[in-house]
C-alpha cells in the first residue's frame, strides 16, 4: 500500500500519520500554555491544591490522547499488512470477498475512529469547563 492511498473518506495513510504529529505537537503548546496561564493564579496553597489537580487531569487526558493515536497507528498498520496479505498472489480469496472484507475494515475503522474522536473532544470540553471554573473562583479570591 502506498502512502498517498485513500484508507477512509479523503484520508491516506501519510495525512493520518501528519495528523498524529501535528496533534501531538498542538497539544504539547496547549499545555504549556495553559500552565504559563494558570501559575500567575496561584499564589496562596489553597490555589495550588485546586490548580495543580487539574493541570494533572489535562495532562493525564493527553497522555490517554497520545496512546490512542499510538493505538491507531498500530490498527492502520496492521490494515495494510492484512491488504497486501490479502492481494498477494495465490490468495484464497476472490476479489469480491477482498472488497466486501476491505469495507468492512473502513467502515469499522471509521466508526471506532470517529468514535474515539468524539469521546477525546468531550472530555476535552469538560476539561475546559474545569479549568475555567477554577480561574473564575480563583480570580474571584
């Protein structure tokens, strides 16, 4: 499989793979940025007890992040492995058995994708929602 072929909707195997470095990237700058943003916040104990358990949970959360993308990698790894099996010669399979096998794999791997995006993004929200709370009562102090 090359690099420049379509594994789902618009997306090969090389934009998938520029997409994991650069996501792990803009999370690293996020992270920082939200910890430059968040020590001039903390000036007595009491802000740090409630700062510094969040900045964990973020960090945790791009941790989980990172493995997934790890995880994925492996998964389209394993796909293409699995394609060029399957196409090589003397294949117990007919084409069509390959096709239906093939769309099988996208569809599942799109929806577990998608999936998983959706479940990043929430938490990433939820998060957000966390750590402007915490700005806000700690502003308020």
């Amino acid at each position: 499989m090359e690099n420049t072929e379509e594994l789902f909707k618009g997306v090969s195997f090389s934009d998938l793979m520029s997409d994991v470095y650069h996501n792990s990237k803009k999370k690293d700058r996020q992270i920082n940025q939200l910890i430059s943003q968040l020590q001039p916040l903390i000036k007595t104990t009491s802000d740090a007890t409630i700062v510094v358990p969040l900045i964990k949970e973020y960090l945790d959360i791009a941790v989980k992040n990172d493995d997934h993308l790890v995880k994925l990698t492996a998964i389209v790894q394993r796909f293409i492995s699995t394609k060029q099996t399957i196409a090589g010669e003397g294949s117990l399979l007919s084409e069509d058995e390959k096709k239906q096998l093939l769309a099988v794999a996208n569809e599942t791997f799109e929806n577990e994708l998608t999936e998983e995006v959706e479940r990043l993004e929430n938490e990433d929200r939820v998060l957000k929602q966390k750590i402007a709370d915490v700005t806000e009562k700690l502003n308020k102090e």
